[in-house]
C-alpha cells in the first residue's frame, strides 16, 4: 500500500470518526489550533516629533465656539392655561363693583375645564348682609343640581350645626372655595383652587363680613396656606388680612367628612362653641340685614 492510500485511509477514519461524534459542519479548509498562544503585537511606528507651535501660530487659531445656554423645558400647555386662568380671573374680580357683577363675571368664565362637566355655576345662598361668612369646598351633586351651596345631606348636618348655636341661612352667608362641582365629587385640585382664589377673594371684600367660618380644607388652603391640613389646624382661630382689616377666621370640619367621621363630631361643636363665643365678643348681630 502506497503512503498516500495508506494517508487516505488514515484521513478516512478520522472523518468517519468525526462525523460519529456528531460534526455536521465544516468551517474551514485548515485546521486550527486553538490552544495556540496569540501572536506578540506589532508596535507602531513611532511619530516623528512636532515642533511646538509658537505663539504666533497660537494666535492665529481660530477661538472655540462658545458654548450656547441650555434652553429652559418649555412649559406644558396645561401649565400655561392654568397660569392664564389665575390672571384672568385677576382681572375680572377686580372690576366687579358688588355681587351681580361678580356673578356675572364668573358666568363668562371659561378658565376651569370643570364648568364643562358641571350642571351650572353654584354662586351662594344666605344673607348677603350678614356679619358672617360660611366658605366651603365645592358643590356635590345637589348642590350642583339645584344651584345653591350646601343643600344635601352634609347641607342639612350643617344646617343642625348652625342652629345649635342661634344661627340659620338668614344669619349668614354661605358660598364655595369652587364654584362650580369636580366630576365625581371629587376634591378641588390646587389648581382649580389657585384659579378661583381672586374671584373668592373679591367675595370677601364685597361681603365684608365681621366672621369667617371655613368649613373643610380647601377653604383654609386657599386662604392661608396649602400645605395646612385641617385635621390639625380645625379649632385654630387665624386672623385673614383682607382689604379692610383681619378678620378673624376659624377653620373646622366639612359636614360631609363628619358624616363619614361621626366620632369627629365631638370636636366640631367645641369649634362651633367657640365661633359662638368669638361672635359674642365681636358683639355680632346674627339678625344683621
């Protein structure tokens, strides 16, 4: 047998060998070692040594591009249009000269998206006249139904409150933080709150009342401070610095909380007794008008 039969068989079997241990693939035409270590890298060439550029040359670079300012996000629409609420509503409280006009000016207020799903403009009821003025959160239901703050459950709990304490609606005089009811009863956001700040405001000072009442958060929020929680400041007499004079203010709970919190009940009419002390030592007349 010749050495190149002889390789051919030899060749053969390792095939036949390969193919049993179940190579299917050829990848190369040589074999390659692969335990091999890799060959040492080729160094490159060294640069040639520039000259150092003299100051002249130096001076004759072009200077670096400034680098520009980071542009400011623009604001979301929605921010925009909140911003433009409030002033707006700036402008319109302050041209209203009494009551009507400023019912008139928030019926042409388009600035809340919540009018759009709200029945009507829910203004105020009670005595216009009163030495006392009772601020709430925002219309329900009912009150968004028939047009008048506080005339559902919660408005027949505070009715019980007031008259526990010789004062009905004709003794007082009774509106919203909102003006118009949230979709689901839910709460005022701080927006809609900041956007109805003047035209609440302005109510004030048209009222001009000797005694605030602010029945629930909203209503002590908007006037003294967001962050304040009523659970801790009910009971905590403020003075409110309006146009004429502080008027002395009083937060507690809303009577829809405390129909969901009865056992809150307790501390609603230490507060309601003493709204009736301070009104005694302001010498109110509840019958005012």
């Amino acid at each position: 047998m010749t050495d190149t039969t002889s390789q051919f068989h030899a060749d053969l079997a390792a095939l036949a060998f390969l193919v049993d241990a179940g190579l299917d693939v050829v990848i190369g035409a040589e074999p390659t070692d692969r335990l091999k270590p890799p060959p040492e890298p080729v160094a490159a060439p060294a640069e040639p040594a520039r000259a150092k550029p003299t100051a002249t040359a130096s001076a004759a670079r072009e200077p670096l591009p400034k680098s520009r300012p980071v542009a400011a996000r623009p604001e979301s629409p929605e921010v925009i249009s909140e911003r433009q609420a409030a002033i707006t509503a700036q402008q319109l409280a302050a041209q209203c000269a009494d009551l009507d006009a400023l019912r008139a000016a928030l019926d042409g207020f388009q600035g809340l998206a919540i009018r759009e799903t709200a029945t009507q403009l829910v203004f105020a009821d009670g005595n216009p006249q009163a030495d006392i003025m009772l601020i709430g959160e925002a219309p329900g239901r009912d009150e968004d139904r028939l047009g008048r703050p506080f005339v559902g459950e919660s408005g027949k709990l505070l009715d019980r409150m007031l008259g526990a304490i010789g004062l009905d609606r004709q003794s007082v005089y009774i509106t919203n933080t909102v003006l118009w009811r949230p979709p689901g009863n839910r709460k005022p956001t701080p927006a809609e709150v900041t956007a109805m700040l003047p035209f609440l405001v302005r109510h004030i000072e048209l009222v001009a009342p000797k005694a605030l009442l602010l029945v629930g958060g909203s209503a002590l929020s908007a006037l003294f401070d967001f962050d304040a929680r009523i659970t801790r400041e009910r009971g905590r007499w403020r003075d409110y610095p309006a146009a004429n004079g502080p008027i002395p203010a009083l937060p507690m709970f809303h009577p829809a909380y405390l129909l969901r919190q009865p056992q809150l009940k307790r501390q609603a009419w230490q507060d309601l007794l003493s709204f009736r002390e301070k009104l005694d030592a302001l010498g109110v007349n509840p019958d005012r008008g």
